[in-house]
C-alpha cells in the first residue's frame, strides 16, 4: 500500500503570518483607550481592559523582536 502524504503538523506558520502587526497595535490602543475612557464609571472593566492591552503588548514586543532584535522604545 502507498503512503499517503499528509501535512498536518509538519507546516508551521510564524508569528507574522498569523498576526498582522499593525492590527495588533491598533487593537492595542483602542484596548488602552477604552480602559481610560472607563476608569471613572467601571473599574472593574478599566482592570479587565488594561490586562488585555498588556496581553496585547507583550505580543507586539515579540513580533518586532522576532523581526529584529532591536528593542522599540515606544512600548
């Protein structure tokens, strides 16, 4: 019997091809945005979304730091 020949497993995608960066930053900022605009009336939420913004920083830091490895000051 032949072998069938199957894919599964042995195709990777890096970061890049599955995240595009410049969503992630925009979605990043609204996240921070958003945490701010929310301090006052919900804490609760402004805690939630100020998490999700670091989730969402340390995954751009990794993207720009597998691109180069200089370090943005930026974040």
């Amino acid at each position: 019997m032949n072998r069938q020949f199957c894919k599964v497993g042995k195709i990777k995608f890096s970061l890049d091809e599955v995240l595009n960066l410049k969503e992630v930053e925009n979605n990043y900022l609204k996240f921070t945005e958003e945490a701010y605009n929310s301090l006052q009336t919900d804490a609760s939420l402004s805690d939630f979304l100020y998490h999700e913004a670091s989730k969402l920083r340390k995954i751009i830091l990794n993207l720009k730091n597998s691109k180069n490895d200089a370090i943005d000051a930026a974040f």
